[in-house]
C-alpha cells in the first residue's frame, strides 16, 4: 500500500541526519539573503505585477502561444507545438537522427524531466551530459533532482566526491573548488564535442517570439552558441504578452530562488544566431502544452500556472526542510510540485506527496505570484477523496464528529475514562492505539466540566450596548474551558453581552483539511444555524483555526458542495466573525474597555499560530494586548514558524510533526520567557504537550487568560 | 549611478575601472594582460573583440607583437585556449552591477564565456538604472542574442557553498570607459 511505503520513505528521509542538516541550515540562511535581495524593493507592489502579467498570460496560453510560434518563425527558429511528450521525444529522435547527432548538451530543462528525455535519448544511442553543476551531479548518480533551483542540494561534498571519482577514474578529495575545477573540465568537452544544445526558458515572449534563460554557471549560454543545432524545450505556461514584461519576472525570480538581485547570466535569444563558426544555424522551439491549457480552464488550478519556478515555498517549508524533495515532490518538489504532478501526470500520483504538506501556509507569504498552495492542496485532497472515498477508519471518525450528540457524547465519558492516565491535567501516556498520540507530547485531560456546562452559570450583564455569540471550538470547550470564562470576562468588562449557542459544533476544519467536504459543510450549516442571530453583532472565537473556517471557510465549502444558497448564508456571517485578540484590540480603540498595566509581570514570548498570522493577518493585536497588560515581551526565533500541531496531521504523520515540534521548543527555551503566549488552543495542545513532556517549567497561556484579570470598563470621561 | 554600479558589481566579485577615455583604458587591459602573464600557449593565449570604443586606438600588429598569444581573430578553438578574452558591451545596469550587450555576433560569446578572465568594456554614458531601462530601449528582433552579466561565473550546487568559476569566466575585469563612443 502506497501510504506504507511514503512511512518507509519518511523515516528514510528522517533517518538521514545530513540532509536535514543541509536543509536546515539552508532555510535559515535562505530567509536571510532573501530579505537583503528585496530591500528597498516594494513586494507588494510587484507581486501585482507579477499576478496581472501572468494571469492575463495563463488565462490565453493558446493564443499567445500561437502568437509566439509567428514572431519565432518570422525570426528564422522552426517552432513545434504539442501537448503531448511522446511527441517530443520523437520530434527530437528524427531530428537528432537527420543531423547525425551523437551528443547533446544540456541545460537546465524541467518540461524535459516530465517526459524523462535523457532517459529516451540514451536508448537512441544518444549521449546527453546535463551541464548544470547539480543537474550533472544528480545525472551521474543516477538520481533525480530534490529541488527545483539547486537539484544537488540533498548530497553531501563526500558523495559528490565519490560520485566524480568513479566519472573521472581517479580518487578526489571531497574539496569543493577542486570538485568544481574537475566539473569545468570535464563538461567543458561534453560543450565543444556537442552536435545539439538543448535548454529550457525562464521566460517565452509572443509580441517578439523571444526565449530567456538564466544561470548563474553560464552553461546556458554555452549550450545556446557552442552545438551547431539549438533546440528549446519549453513549457507554455513560461509565455507571457510582451517584452516589457519580462523585467517584473527578472525582478523576482532570483531574489526569490537565490537571495540575489541577478543571476550571473541572463540569454535573451530571438530566432537563431550565427553558430561559432559564424554560420547560420539552426533553432527548434518545443513548446508543450501537456494538459496546461487544461489546467488554465479548472478555477482552481489555475492560478499554479503562475509560477515562475523560484522555489521560494519549497525553501520556507518546514516539511520539506524536514524530508527533502525526493520524499516530498515528484519531478518539481514540494506542495507545488504535488499539485503540478496532478496535472502532468494524475492525480493519483500526486496523492502521497499532497498528504505531508501540513498546512501551515508558510509559503503563501513569499510567493512572488501569489499562489496559494495549501488551498489547492485542500482542493486536491476534496477531489481525491471524491474519487477514492476516505479509508473507512477515518471517515468513521469524522462522522463522530459530524453527529455532536455522540461526538460531545463521547468526550464527556472520555473524561472519565481518562482518569487512571491524567495527572495534572496532563496525560503522559495513552494505551494501546493511542499511544502514538502520547509519544512526542503529553495531551491535556479532557475538562470534567466542559465550557458548554460551565457557561449557563455565568451571568450577563443586564441592558448591554451590544451582543456576541461565543464560538468555542471543540479544544476550548471540552480540553481548556478557562480560555472560554476569560474571553466571557473580557467581553463582559466591555459591556458586551456573551451569548453561547449550545447547538454550535465542530467547525469541520479537520474533516475539510482531509479533504472530506460533505462532512464539512454538514458542519457548516449547523453552526450556521446556530449562529446566525440578527441581535448578535459579533461572533468571536479564541481558536484561529476554528475563527478562520467561520469567516473564510464556510462559504467555500458550501459553494463546493453545491450549496449556494447556505453559501449566502456564510457570507453573512463572515463578516461578523472575529478572532478574539482582534475584537478585543478593537474594542479598547473604540473606548469601550481599558487593559491596566500590572506592575513586576513574567516575561513572555509570544507564538503566532498559523491561521491567525497567515489567514487573519493579525500579528500585532496580542502582542499589543500583551504589552498594554504590563508583559514583558521577549520574541523568540521564527515566532511565526509552524508548532507541527496541524490538526490531525500531528496524527498522521508524528514522526515529521516532532522535529517541527523541537525547534519550536529550542527557540522558546532560547528566550529564557516561563510563559509562552498564543492565541490557539491547538497550539497550546502540542507546544504545552511538548514542553510538559520535555519537563521545562515554562507553560503555555492564551492571551485571553494572561488579560482578563487585567481589563476593566472604560470610564465614560474622555468620550470617544 | 556609477558609485551604485560599481558598489553592486564589487558585491558579485566583479573588479571594476573607471577610465576616463579610450587610452587610459586600453592601458588597463594591457595590464590585465601582463598581470594574467598572456602568452604563446594552450590556456595561456587571449582573444580581442574589437569594438567602436577601443577600435581606432589599436595598433593591432604592435599588440601582437607585445603578447604574442594575442589574437583578433575569435575563433572557438582559440578561445577554448585562452586565458584572457576581451570585448565591449553597450550599457552597463547601475541597480544589479550588469552589463549587457546584443551578443549576436557570436565571436563576443566566445570571447567572454570561454577564457578564464573576461576583460568587458562599455561607455559609461550608456550606464542604465536597471533592467526594465533596458528592455525599453533594445528591440529583441534586432538584438537577437540580447546578453547581460552580472559578475562571474558562480556555482553553490554542493552543499551551497559559492565557489566562483564554473563554465565561464573565473575573474571578470569591467573597464568604465568616459567620453561618446559612435555606433550601436
């Protein structure tokens, strides 16, 4: 079974200690050098370049690309389309076999390894030497690349040392100038003996049927002037309109891929050139399609047709710093690279690489064209398990989920189970099957009373301005319900009636994230039901997780599943939903609540959760609130970095949720701060699991706990 | 714009001049060339793309005769064989320390990517801001092999550490030169 051998896969990858080394140290530094390379440079502003040229390209791929074949052939290049690779592989066979060609020269080329060229080439009889540096490295070992800007970046100088020694026939040192000296040589001669170059494009310009192509080793430029027949392999999602447009790409692609402004090398080739020997030469254009005009036409692929390949989300993940590109991607790697193996090959094979992105969407900030991953991720896991159903284990536990009476049912008498196992409030260990649940993290014991019991004895403040329903989530009301009393008591000292809808449920995050939309929306519209009140003018959460599929997700799921009409209705919820660090800030702008200053309080360090960084943009409010409270705020490395908790994926996969897990924690204890902060009871799950299990003194608080002895209604004096 | 120039064009390792007409700059190539220790050998020789900015002043037989592996004629074969390569380019880009040339004429590519120092001249009246000022003044149907170079040859494909010099030049020497140049 697939999933059986992605396990084997992962603990290979996990097992590897130099490779997760090497990628480690290479996130840190990437997240550097990239934030020099766009100093002075507004993101922003040409991340709305980047998304208008090649949208407005993406949403025309066959009229551009015909306009391109017109401009290259007026140019003097003979242009061939297809959609299909094995077209390609003969195209080149004949011509290869016309022109006697014996060897090729080769630069970096993607759209080649969809179709694995080289390999069809040296059945040919034809030799093909790659001559990028990391490409050659990865050819010579029989390997493939495990990143899409530095295809080597998984070897260490050893291997490499060992690999080129059985080339050359001669013991080399593992000293990488020398490994360098010894690539110049010997690829030096596969350029001058090559018969045919071929290349790939960055770029592909149809207003002057332009190719561009950059390097940095300058192999490209060599590949393009040395052989005397020039072929480009091109994939068509590489077009854009015009030649100004090329400037945008150029601006993004190496800051964004390397941390550099330019790459050393930048070819913009027209039709052909005159060959070395100062004779006319010849200039083969493959443009392939291969289902890109059909992704453009599905909404919600559509938008990968904007990549540029930089590789900048595959270089923030935390997956794959973990794993590497050989475990998590295909022929491109990472998240991207599951959804373009939908596309280029079926999506099916994309369906182990899919499953290890945990949704953390720390690529959606750095993405120069604004792709969101991790939503056509959640896309692909809903078609999947349209096709395919979900394994029978899981669905039976999201149905539980579904139902509320017997899932609320059932925590109620878990809390009593677990009475033998919890201590403190703590469970250190679990038996039998749940054990993996346990291994990396304590779990907190199910409340004896949950929130849900507790409210009805809270009592609202009589005659208040204005109403808010309280959505607590399944963690704050059965695992943390002093989160909930909190944010009741902050909400009250605002003068701002809480109310607690009882028939409100879980918020389907976990089933829609495994992709099972029905149960999702099922969930939707009962808390919809719940929820919609035209008395109440706020519905507020403590949960990002569960703030994020109240305001933004609903509405999606329901229009997925058909259901315009409760789709509506989730709109206009939506817009009354807040995260409660959000509401609160807002209330004590408008005057309505005053948070004191305490004197002598703990240092903190604050940990952003995910969803409430990356989906509600709202960084800043805790750490506000936070420091209005009299908190000392003392921020840790990468706070906004993922704590591995990703719902159920702590579940799935804790081999690959722990490491995440022991940096989060190495950065905490880095701060010296005994209270680490966040607005997530998730978080607080895994980050006070692990600490809890670790044995540190420091404990996990919302920010509604640390605050709510510390708020008090505003006097009336100043007015507003 | 040429304190940017030359600041993000140090910053990639490529060695900049600034010369304030055609003589003092053909004197800075000569010294590259006797610095590289040019010479009548395999790995040892040089070639010279002439161009409207040093073209008139060169005494081309005198040359030779001073570095007898000095040749004008670019051929691929004696490209592959030096050490020293020299051509002009026509603008420089003060915002990434680039030059950029219509590389065409494939003799300015062999000349620039083979030998292990590329020695590159352009008129400093024609610094550019940048990239997108470039693409706005060339007509790519005309420059049809459009080249720019930003620094060296560069590589960090085992285990990202940047070890300059791969497949084209190792030292790249970027002479300024001041005063109006005619053509292109």
């Amino acid at each position: 079974m697939a999933t059986t051998d992605l396990k084997a896969r992962v603990n290979d990858a996990l097992e590897n200690g130099s490779l997760a080394g090497a990628l480690g140290r290479f996130n840190e530094a990437y997240v550097a050098s990239r934030a020099r390379a766009y100093e002075g440079i507004d993101f922003e502003a040409l991340r709305d370049q980047l998304v208008g040229l090649k949208g407005r390209a993406a949403a025309h791929l066959d009229e551009l690309a015909e306009q391109f074949e017109e401009k290259a052939t007026q140019a003097g290049a003979t242009v061939f389309r297809t959609s299909d690779p094995a077209e390609v592989k003969q195209y080149l066979a004949r011509l290869c076999k016309e022109n006697g060609v014996k060897r090729i020269a080769k630069s970096k080329s993607m759209a080649t390894e969809e179709m694995h060229l080289n390999a069809f080439l040296a059945e040919q009889g034809i030799e093909v030497a790659e001559t990028d540096l990391g490409e050659w490295i990865v050819q010579l070992a029989g390997q493939r690349p495990s990143h899409m800007v530095m295809p080597a970046i998984h070897m260490s100088k050893e291997q490499v040392a060992g690999i080129f020694s059985r080339e050359v026939k001669e013991e080399l040192a593992a000293d990488i100038p020398a490994l360098v000296a010894v690539a110049r040589r010997e690829l030096r001669q596969k350029f001058l003996g090559a018969d045919m170059g071929i290349t790939g494009a960055n770029v592909a310009v149809a207003e002057t049927g332009t190719l561009v192509v950059v390097t940095n080793e300058g192999n490209a430029r060599l590949v393009s002037t040395l052989p005397r027949i020039q072929v480009a392999v091109v994939g068509v999602e590489k077009l854009v309109e015009r030649f100004a447009d090329v400037g945008p790409i150029l601006k993004a692609l190496p800051r964004s891929a390397t941390g550099q402004l330019l790459t050393s090398y930048v070819s913009m080739f027209t039709g052909p050139s005159p060959g070395a020997d100062g004779q006319p030469k010849e200039l083969h254009v493959i443009l392939l399609d291969h289902r890109r005009t059909h992704m453009a036409r599905d909404p919600r692929f559509a938008q990968a047709l904007r990549c540029i390949r930089c590789a900048s989300c595959v270089n923030v993940c935390p997956v794959y710093r973990l794993l590497g590109g050989h475990v998590f991607g295909g022929v491109y790697t990472g998240g991207i690279g599951a959804i373009l193996a939908t596309w280029f090959e079926a999506i099916k094979s994309s369906k182990d690489i899919q499953s290890l992105c945990i949704q953390c969407g720390a690529c959606i900030p750095v993405c120069p064209t604004r792709i969101d991953i991790p939503e056509m991720i959640v896309e692909l896991r809903r078609r999947l398990a349209k096709e395919e159903g979900h394994p029978f284990i899981q669905k039976a536990a999201l149905r539980m989920v579904n139902d509320r009476r017997i899932f609320h049912g059932l925590l109620r008498a878990a809390s009593k189970a677990q009475k033998p196992f919890a201590k403190k409030g703590m469970i250190r260990h679990l038996p039998f099957f749940f054990s993996g649940m346990t291994e990396h993290r304590s779990l907190p014991a199910i409340a004896d009373v949950p929130f849900r019991d507790r409210f009805e004895g809270i009592a609202q403040p009589a005659g208040a301005k204005d109403k808010a329903a309280f959505y607590a989530g399944c963690l704050v009301d059965f695992a943390y319900p002093g989160i909930g009393e909190s944010v009741v008591k902050v909400l009250n000292a605002a003068g701002v009636e809480v109310t607690f809808p009882q028939a409100q449920t879980c918020c389907g995050a976990p089933a829609r994230y495994a992709g099972a939309f029905d149960v999702a929306a099922r969930n939707a519209k009962d808390n919809i039901t719940a929820l919609e009140d035209p008395e109440v003018r706020w519905v507020v959460s403590a949960c990002p997780t569960c703030t994020v599929a109240l305001r933004h997700e609903f509405a999606a799921t329901l229009e997925a599943e058909g259901h315009a009409d409760w789709a509506e209705r989730a709109e206009a919820m939506a817009s009354k939903v807040r995260d409660f660090s959000s509401l609160v800030k807002e209330l004590a702008d408008a005057g309505r609540l005053t948070v004191e200053a305490a004197k002598g309080l703990e240092a903190v360090t604050y940990h952003d959760s995910c969803h409430l960084k990356r989906k509600l943009h709202a960084h800043e409010p805790p750490r506000q609130l936070l420091g209005a409270a009299g908190f000392e705020l003392k921020e840790m490395k990468d706070s906004d970095s993922c704590c591995g908790m990703g719902g159920s994926y702590s579940l799935k996969f804790p081999e690959i949720s722990a490491p995440i897990l022991a940096r989060k924690l190495e950065n905490i204890r880095a701060t010296g701060a005994e209270t680490v902060a966040m607005d997530c009871p998730g978080c607080m799950l895994q980050i006070g699991g692990g600490l809890d299990l670790a044995g540190s003194t420091a404990r996990t608080r919302h920010v509604a706990d640390l605050i709510a002895d510390k708020v008090r209604p505003a006097r009336p004096a100043g007015g507003k | 714009m040429f304190e940017t120039f030359r600041a993000k064009a140090q910053a990639v390792s490529a060695e900049v001049h600034r010369a304030p007409a055609g003589a003092q700059a053909l004197d800075l190539v000569l010294a590259v060339l006797g610095r590289e220790g040019v010479g009548d050998a395999p790995g040892e020789r040089a070639v010279w793309c002439g161009g409207p900015i040093l073209g008139s002043l060169l005494d081309r037989d005198a040359l030779v005769r001073r570095f007898p592996g000095l040749s004008f004629e670019v051929t691929r074969e004696r490209a592959a064989e030096s050490r020293v390569g020299i051509t002009e380019f026509e603008w420089g880009l003060a915002a990434t320390g680039t030059i950029a040339q219509d590389a065409t004429d494939p003799r300015l590519r062999l000349a620039s990517m083979l030998p292990e120092v590329h020695v590159a001249l352009f008129p400093t009246s024609r610094l550019l801001p940048d990239l997108d000022a470039l693409l706005e003044r060339v007509d790519p149907t005309r420059a049809r092999y459009l080249a720019c170079v930003t620094g060296p040859s560069r590589t960090a494909d085992i285990e990202r550490v940047l070890t300059i010099g791969v497949h084209g030049p190792k030292k790249l020497v970027i002479i300024a030169v001041d005063g109006e140049f005619g053509a292109a």
